[in-house]
C-alpha cells in the first residue's frame, strides 16, 4: 500500500476513527475535538464537536445522526450531528469509556475502564436517544476493545489483566474466560469468514482462537514489538491489517496470515505509537500519537 494522504490539525493524540457521513470518517483526539473528513482527497477537516476531555472512542450510530463520544473520565457524549449539539451526556464509568459497539436489537455496549460494562438502550426521542439498561462487572482491570460476533450473539472484550471475555448479548453472562495475554489483551476482532477469534495484547503478540469448538486455542503469532492497539479487516473480508505502540502498521494475508506488508516512518509511515485503524473500502486509514492521520491506498 502507498500513502494517498496526509491529514494535520489535531493538536493531541489520535485515538479514535470511525466511518461518518457520505463515505467520511471521523476522528477523535486527545485534544477533546471531533473532526470529520474526506478521504479521497486532501481536506482541512470540519469541526464537529468539541468536548473538554480527551476523546477515547466514537461511534457514528446507524442513523448517522447520533453519534456517541467516551472520554478519558468515563463521560459518555451524545451528539446529534445534524445540529452539532449535545443532547446527552451520562457519567457511568470512571477512567474512561474505551469502546463503543451497537450489538443490534437497539442495544449499545461500552467498555470502561472501571472494568465494567454498560449497555443502552436506543430510543426514538431525539432529545434522549440513550437511557441505561445494565452496567455489569466484568474484572478488576480495565476493558479495552470489543468485538461483535458476526451473528451478534456474543460479545468479547479485552481486559487489563490479560484476559478476553466471552459475553452473551441477550442476558449478558460470562460465557468463555481466556486467560491470554500475560500484559493485558487490548484488541480483538472477529475473522469475517472463519470460526475464528483473533486477540491482540501488550505482548505484541497475535493469538488465534476456535469459537466453534469453545474457544479452543489455535495458534500464537508475534507480530510487533509492542503492545497492538487495533486488528481490522475491510468490508470484503480480503485485507487485514494491525496497529501497534511500535510505530508501524502491518498488513497480513487474511487466510494464513502470513505478514504481506510493512507501514512504518521509512515508507511514509508514522513517527510515533500508531493507536487506530479504518478501513472505507480499500482504503485503510491510520491515526497515530503523532498527531496526524494518514489514507493508504
């Protein structure tokens, strides 16, 4: 992949990408703001929202028109974009919301990093999208990434103490424990086309995981000399790529996962920790620590 773009102006650590409106995305900083783009070509970005903590997570709801904000501190914003006004703000966790999944059903799930997880219920008021359902314990470290199982009836989340949890996604209970990454699991993500988990941790490692057969554990790959913040595979489920501490992204053959790719500082790449991965099609979108976001193609 070569580089297409680069995109400038935040003025803190990019930690969140999520699509947006009209085949955009957007981004959310360290700096508190939420910026919206272009990636097919260059753009200054427009501001959408700022809020006064750092921004951890987003998700643009399937409305497109609500869009959900965690902060640093546990703050869950709710933003409706058409008026670029917030209409909701909950403080429910404490050392802040990580991740945002919708689970289908009119269900929202966040993870915190008080190591609880709430889940939302959506609703028709424009004015109160969001009320609480459940906040469940989960464990004693915090939760970082989740990922949705293709037929939405199981969740896995990330844990600080190493370990991915298997939930289910219509009473919530703890179905799998793997106990895994020594260091703590940071990101996970769901093989499009195989029975397959794919987990991600501070050991830079990549472990790979049966959920045909109760999450029997397949294989181990060491795959970047740091933590590994994002696994993401495009739409069509044929690319895949990795984001890590170690300032590099990495591309792998989706079915043997074999390294196919290397994006890093020599071929454009970023300078620092690379915290968050897009795909739009086939291109994929990185944002980083250095303050900037790039679009490869």
């Amino acid at each position: 992949m070569e580089l297409t773009n680069t995109y400038t102006g935040h003025k803190g650590p990019i930690y969140s990408l999520t699509p947006g409106r009209d085949g955009k995305f957007l981004s959310g900083s360290g700096d508190g703001s939420v910026v919206e783009w272009n990636s097919s070509g260059p753009d200054e970005g427009e501001l959408i929202v700022t809020v006064s903590k750092a921004v951890f997570s987003l998700r643009l709801l399937a409305d497109k028109r609500t869009l959900l904000i965690g902060n640093e501190i546990g703050g869950l914003h709710v933003i409706d974009l058409e008026r670029k006004q917030e209409v909701q703000l909950f403080e429910v966790h404490q050392k802040g919301i990580f991740d945002i999944a919708e689970l289908g059903d009119g269900k929202i799930a966040c993870t915190g990093g008080d190591g609880s997880l709430s889940i939302w219920n959506l609703t028709a008021d424009r004015e109160a999208p969001l009320t609480l359902y459940r906040q469940i314990p989960i464990a004693d470290e915090k939760l970082r990434q989740m990922a949705v199982s293709p037929d939405f009836k199981l969740l896995a989340i990330t844990c600080g103490d190493g370990t991915v949890r298997i939930v289910d996604t219509e009473i919530y209970n703890e179905l799998y424990t793997l106990e895994i990454h020594p260091k703590g699991a940071t990101c996970v993500a769901y093989h499009p086309t195989k029975p397959v988990l794919i987990s991600g941790g501070k050991d830079g490692h990549l472990r790979f995981w049966h959920c045909g057969e109760n999450y029997r554990a397949l294989y181990v790959v060491p795959a970047h000399g740091g933590t590994i913040y994002s696994i993401a595979f495009n739409a069509k489920g044929n690319q895949c790529a990795t984001a890590s501490r170690d300032k590099t992204i990495k591309l792998w053959e989706p079915n043997s996962f074999d390294p196919i790719g290397r994006l890093e500082r020599s071929n454009h790449g970023h300078t620092h920790s690379v915290n968050a991965l897009l795909w739009l099609g086939d291109r994929l979108i990185t944002g980083s620590d250095d303050r900037s976001i790039r679009v490869w193609a």
